[in-house]
C-alpha cells in the first residue's frame, strides 16, 4: 500500500493520511481529487503529498480517485498552502474555495440491504446488536436502497458508521456511492455534409437530380455547402429559423446518407458576454501620450530584464491605464503568455470585457459570480484546456487555472472588495496576486488613481516600483470642482431635499444638452431610517443590532445585513402616534426628489439607479450601462458601484450627494476610503477634449483633509498626512491588523470565552499588542451576539509575521484543548478592512 496526504475541507489545520493500493498509484497523483470515508461522511479532498509504501491496515482507503490528471498544479497547491498559513485556515478549505462549484464532484453515499433475514433472525439479532437489526430493519422497508443521510435522520445512532461497515463487511448491506458532476458542456444539434460530398463535383449533381422532387432538401444540402467556408455545419435552430426547413427534411437527408448529425459545443461564456452594447472602439491602435509610452518601456524592460519588482501605476483618473494593460496583454500574447486582469467589481466587466473582446477578439475568459454556473463552467474548462489566454475576473479569478503565466494585473488594486469577508479563506486577492507573482516568476501590476496606503508605503520602502502618469489621456483635463457647503445651502433654503440648487440648475444644464450626469451617495433604500415623531421610536430588525433601512418601491423595511423584509409600520409600537418621519436618504429617495422637482418644471428626464437592489438580476449590470452609455438615460445615481473605473464620454457632470457618509465611521480606514471614493467617482466626468467635466461635491465639512485633498487631486498631500496619523497608532501599513470574533446564540457564553481566550494570549511582547474583548457598532447579526478582540502585529519588530503565526497558533490551541464550546465560533480575520 502506498500512504498519501490529503487535505480536506474541514476546519481542523492538518493532513489526513489515506492508503492506495500499488495499482492505483500513478506518476502524477498530487493534486487529483479523491473521495475518502470521514466520519459518517464520505467528502472529497486532494492529494497534497506521497509519503511512503506500507502494510499497515489501519489507514483507511482512498474509495475512489476522481481526476484523470491533476486540477491543482504544483504551483496552485504552494499558492494555496500559503494562503491556508498566512490567514489561518484549513488548506482543504483553501482548495475548496479555489475550485467553484460549477465544477465540484457531488456525492450521494446510499445503502442498500442484500440479504433478507427473517423476523426470527432479526429478533435474535436484536439482542446481541440492537443497532445492527434497527438498520435492517428500516432497510428491509426500502427495497432500491436510502440515502445514509436518510438513514441517520430515522435511527439517529451515534455508532451508525461503524455498524454499517460491519454489515458491510459480512455481506448483509451494500453501500453505494454515486459521484457525479452537476454540469457538462452544453451542446446543440447541428448536421453536416457526409464526406463523399464534399467534393463539389458530386454534390451539385446530387442537388440537380433531386432539385425538382424535393427542393428543400436541396436548399438544405445548397446551404450547408455555402457553409464548408464558414464553420462546416448548420444546426437544426438555424435551419428552421433561416430556410423554413423542417425536421422532417433533415431526417430524411440523415437517412439518405447525405448528410449527418452531430454536436456542437456551445460556450456559455461567450453567449452570456459578448453582447456588444457599449459601441467601443478597438483601443489599441490610439495613439499614446508620452507619459504611457514612458512608462510602458519601462515595464517592457522590467519583463525582458526579468526585474519583477511588482509596479504600483498609479494614473489620474482617465490617463489611460487601461491602454498600457492592452499592449503589455498584446506583448504577452505574441510570447505565447497568459495574462490575469483582476478588477474589484462585476460591474467594472461588462465595459471591460467588451473592450479587451474587440482588441483581442476570442481569446479571454471570464469569471465571476453572477455568471450561470455552465458559463463558468465552461470558462474554467477553455482555461484548463489552455484554449484562453487572458482572463478576467473578479476576486475569486486569483485561482484561475492558467498556464505559462506572464503577468497579472489588479486594477483598483485599492478597493477593499478584494477582500474576501466571509466564509473562510479571508484572503485579499491583491496580496495573493503578489505571492502568485513571485511563485510562477512573473510580474504584477497594481494600478489605481489612488492607491492604497500600504501599496504607496512598499513604494517608499523600495519593495515596489512607482511609475505614475499626472494627465490625462486625449487632451482631456481633469474636471473642475465646486464645493457645496450643506449647513450654509441649508440655513439659505437653497436645499430640495438633500439636493441644493447648484447641482439641480448643473444637471438641468446637461439634460438639456443630452449629456450625461452621475450622481453618487454610498446608502441605498428610500431612508436609512422611520422615526417615531412623539418617542423617538427606531424599528430595529429582530435578527441584528442595526436600525432597518425603508425601501419605498415595496413599502417595506429591509435589513441590509441579514436580508429579512418587514412590513412597513402604520403606526409606533411604543405609543401608538401614526407620525412616523423618514430620517436621511437613500438611492431611491434621491430618485424620487429628482422627478418631484423636474416634474414641477415639465422636465422629464430617464433616471436609473444602480445599487443593489436594482442589479440582481442577471445581466443587470450590462444593462443598466448599456442604457447610459447609449444616452438611453439621463441621470445615473449609484452607490459605490458607480465610482468604479467606469469609462463614458458623454458624463460631463457628477455630483456628490453627501461626501461625509463614510467620514466619520468608527474605523480606522474611514478617511481614506472618503478620499478615494470622492476622487474616483469624481474622476467619470469630463474624459475626453471635446467635452469638459465638472464635479460638485455636497458636504457639511468642507476643511476636512481628505475632502481638500480628493478636491485638489493631490494624492500625496493626502498620503503624506494620513500615514502619519497611522503611523502613531500602529495602525496598518505599520502592521497587520487581526480581529478574532467571538460569536454565538447566548451574549454572555461569548462574553466570557472571548474574555478567556484574551487572558490566553501573551501581552509583553513588543510585536504584538492585542486589546481587551469588546462589543462592536453591530454587536448582533443573525441572532448571533459578537465580541471582537483586536490584534496589531508590529512589522518593526516582526517584519515576517513569525510572531504571529506563533503565538496565536499558540493560543488557538489552547483554547481548543481546554475552553472551546460547540456555542461559540471563532473567525480569524488577518489583514482585516473593519471593526464595525
């Protein structure tokens, strides 16, 4: 027997060792996926490592091996082994998490009883193993067999396992495990000219002799010969839809032997992507600026010099970052190298795909998770087959199986969606990107017009190589910018609702002229808030410590954290007043104030929002673009989502609705996320000479640092002042900041083994400072009561994070050993975005 190691999702931090017999083992067994009995289950793993030959019985078997050669390259397993110890997570959950499920191998393990025993048999056995004659029993009702799922739901036996082997074992059961792939490729009937005819010679006389008696199998046959040139075939759709032929014709031609029927594979992909809609050009012929041809040499050198020093490129909004990504793609390409674009949100890839599409016509995939599961499916199995070169995607694309990588770009390596919350691994696909770079030898680009504190701080301490473009792309300038004081436009009465005359009279301006107009507030719903008048009475939501948000389309209050949908209250619970007043604004309530005011006016102009509850339905996000980008509407007013890399020409006016949302959060990131969202979202106006962009910025603290800075496009003021700020409280990038939540059903169970796994960890080291146990802004969420204890780990004093690694392995397994409770669940959160 040979002994092999295999790594499951299960969230234990070890290796599991499964036994093969001589004639399973194959050459190339690491990284095949396996089915192994664990416990009363039988899950899939994978093989990470072959240890040694033995004829110890005590291992469990290996049931099946379910891969004819391996998914994870020796590469993806180092990659995923790294992420498993960098933010403390099982590797087989890492490995889950890297294959998705359109591709994972479902199982159904069944039993089945073989021999009948009589009533007598039973009873007698019934004494001597009252387990063993409870499952012949059920079975005996069951003639094809039950699930074992099934079987433990009625008998509920803690030792059903192993009575099932036993039983197994003497003949008297069957366990039956089916494996199968919930998906294969999706394929459409077509038909093809038989070989004899497809000499030309032999087929126009074949269409002559039965021209006259049968003239639509001969418009059949004159068709799929006009066909040979194109792609050889026609298929049954076609056929009916474009020539009125009908099946009756094609079987008949089938039958003569004229003809005959095949598949086609249908890629999914393309068919969900490659819609056309947004009327761009092939960019890569324009003519570059300076500034990108300088700093295209000088990443081309870095490539052929192999100096792979990740860049930070950092671009002004609209200076075409994207231009330069499509002539190192195009370099790539003629080196026969693959390519990984990276981009926060699936509402950058509609704009995206389609442009990379036009300049390198079939040859990128796309990976995302509001694709169908067989358009991913089918994606991931052009990569594997190394039918694609280029890939792009979101977060999860980092774990795209492509081959001979020759570089990797994150576009808006700053935003924090790529960040994984929730479940496990909470990896941040920007730093797996730089650790995926460094094991496959190729380069990374991180691009951003306003880039993170830590990437801008490996700049500084020479782990990062800084190329930066200051103008813009086509003679376009950056746009001017107004600032709108709330407090003073309120006292005026110069404020409709929480839109002041200045930006209602710009965006009348720019309707009038079809011009385009983005306006952004980061909340959606109608009000974050209802009030009672008399009380001060504020629904909360059962479930969660957060108030529920009103949404005016359904009249309905919404919880945004655990998704539950109240009815709308008629009147206070607590005093019975029927007033009850809506606090702040959303999205939609926005929406609203604008056509009540342009109403009034006889102006009608076409809104749409963009947040989340107007894009999940597929194809939303293609559609809602679309429509903007093709003048379709007026105004678009979006949550973050529209602050993100999006490319129009026609936006000339973008208006902040309230920039002080996220300035004053009880998190540490706080002003610069303010920073970034201001300049980014602002940065959509104006692109191009012809038309000019103005920005006007709503707020109630205009002096505030990081609002004068986005307004005065001065990233490194903004830079300079904030890391200073972070830099006296070991904030990141001066360490890796952790929070451990402690959560559960019963508040004060996780108080107290919150508090205990506190007084676990060691507290006189210089490289770790953790802090005492304590409630968060949202302490309940699922009727689960949380307390978080934060972890700084100094990189001064520990620049590899051995310290770390260390000491909360350390006190994890203490905690495990002595304190752990089935009531409380841990999650650790490495390089965390947030403490709400």
């Amino acid at each position: 027997m040979v002994i092999v190691k295999i790594a499951l999702p299960v969230p234990l931090d070890t290796l599991f060792s499964y036994s093969l017999q001589e004639n399973e083992v194959f050459p190339d067994l690491i990284g095949r996926r396996v089915l192994v009995p664990f416990g009363k289950r039988i899950i899939t793993g994978v093989i990470v490592e072959e240890i040694k030959t033995t004829t110890d019985e005590k291992v469990k078997s290996i049931i099946k091996i379910l891969d004819d050669e391996p998914v994870f390259s020796e590469n993806m397993l180092k990659l995923t082994k790294w992420i498993s110890e960098y933010y403390f997570c099982s590797w087989g959950n890492v490995l889950k998490a890297a294959l998705p499920e359109s591709i994972a191998i479902k199982n159904t393990n069944k039993v089945r009883l073989l021999k009948n025993l009589s009533e007598e048999d039973i009873y007698i056995l019934s004494k001597k193993a009252p387990a063993r004659a409870s499952i012949i029993k059920v079975l005996s009702s069951y003639k094809n067999g039950i699930s074992l799922n099934t079987l433990e739901n009625i008998l509920n036996i803690s030792s059903l396992n192993r009575n099932i082997e036993y039983l197994v074992k003497k003949g008297i059961i069957e366990l039956i495990n089916k494996t199968e792939n919930p998906l294969k490729n999706k394929t459409i009937k077509a038909v093809c000219l038989n070989k004899k005819y497809l000499n030309k010679e032999l087929l126009l006389e074949l269409i002559k002799n039965i021209e006259k008696k049968s003239p639509k199998q001969a418009l059949l046959l004159s068709k799929l010969s006009l066909s040979i040139a194109d792609k050889n075939y026609l298929t049954f759709s076609e056929i009916k839809s474009n020539y009125n032929i009908g099946n009756s014709v094609v079987k008949e031609l089938i039958k003569k032997g004229y003809i005959t029927e095949i598949e086609i594979k249908i890629n999914r992909n393309l068919t969900e992507t490659n819609q056309n809609k947004f009327q761009s050009k092939d960019e890569i012929e324009l003519k570059l600026t300076e500034q990108q041809i300088n700093v295209l040499e000088k990443i081309k050198n870095s490539l052929q010099n192999k100096n792979l020093k990740p860049v930070l490129l950092h671009g002004v909004t609209g200076s075409g970052k994207t231009l330069i990504y499509f002539h190192l793609v195009h370099q790539m390409l003629s080196e026969n190298k693959s390519v990984l674009i990276l981009v926060p949100e699936i509402s950058l890839t509609p704009q995206l795909i389609e442009r990379f599409e036009k300049a390198f016509p079939g040859k990128i995939s796309v990976l995302h998770s509001k694709m169908s599961a067989g358009a991913r499916y089918d994606s991931l199995k052009s990569i594997q087959a190394n039918e694609k070169s280029i890939v792009l995607g979101v977060r999860s694309a980092i774990f795209a199986p492509l081959k001979n990588l020759g570089l990797i770009i994150i576009d808006e390596e700053h935003e924090p969606s790529y960040k994984q919350e929730s479940p496990e691994p909470r990896y941040n696909a920007r730093d797996v990107a730089i650790i995926r770079a460094k094991i496959e030898n190729t380069l990374v680009i991180l691009g951003s017009a306003t880039p993170s504190l830590e990437s801008m701080e490996n700049v500084k301490n020479g782990k990062y190589e800084l190329l930066e473009i200051t103008d813009r792309a086509d003679g376009a300038k950056l746009p001017s910018t107004r600032i709108i004081n709330l407090i003073d436009s309120r006292k005026n009465g110069r404020l409709h609702g929480q839109l002041s005359e200045d930006l209602l009279i710009s965006i009348e301006e720019k309707i009038s002229k079809k011009e385009g107009v983005i306006l952004f507030l980061n909340r959606r719903g109608f009000a974050p808030v209802l009030e009672c008048n008399d009380c001060g009475y504020i629904p909360v939501c059962d479930n969660c410590s957060v108030s529920l948000t009103y949404h005016k389309k359904n009249d309905k209050l919404h919880c945004h954290y655990c998704g539950k949908i109240y009815p709308t209250v008629a009147s206070c619970p607590a005093c019975g007043n029927i007033m009850l007043k809506e606090i702040g604004y959303g999205t939609q309530r926005i929406e609203e104030d604008l056509k009540n005011y342009f109403s009034e006016k006889n102006i009608y102009p076409k809104i749409q929002r963009m947040d989340l509850d107007t894009t999940s339905y597929k194809g939303a996000h293609r559609e809602i673009l679309s429509n903007f980008a093709q003048g379709k509407t007026d105004i678009l007013i979006g949550t973050q989502m529209v602050a993100k890399g999006l490319d129009f020409n026609r936006v000339t006016l973008v208006g902040i609705i309230n920039s002080d949302l996220q300035l004053y959060q009880p998190d540490f990131r706080a002003t610069e996320r303010t920073f970034q969202l201001i300049t980014q979202v602002s940065g959509r106006a104006g692109r191009t000479e012809a038309k000019p962009g103005e920005v006007i910025i709503q707020t109630s603290h205009p002096d505030n640092y990081a609002i004068k800075a986005s307004i005065e496009n001065d990233y490194h003021s903004f830079f300079n002042l904030e890391i200073e700020h972070r830099k006296k409280a070991d904030y990141p990038p001066f360490s890796r900041f952790c929070i451990i939540e402690f959560f559960g059903k019963d508040e004060t169970i996780v108080d107290n083994k919150a508090n205990i796994f506190y007084k676990l960890f060691p507290t006189n080291l210089q490289s770790l400072i953790i802090y005492k146990p304590f409630k968060p802004y949202i302490y309940k969420i699922r009727n689960n009561f949380r307390r978080l204890i934060i972890i700084k780990n100094v990189k001064f004093y520990d620049k590899s994070g051995k310290d770390l690694r260390k000491y909360l392995s350390g006190t994890i397994d203490q905690y495990n050993k002595k304190y752990a409770s089935s009531n409380v669940k841990i999650k650790i959160d490495i390089d965390s975005f947030s403490t709400l």
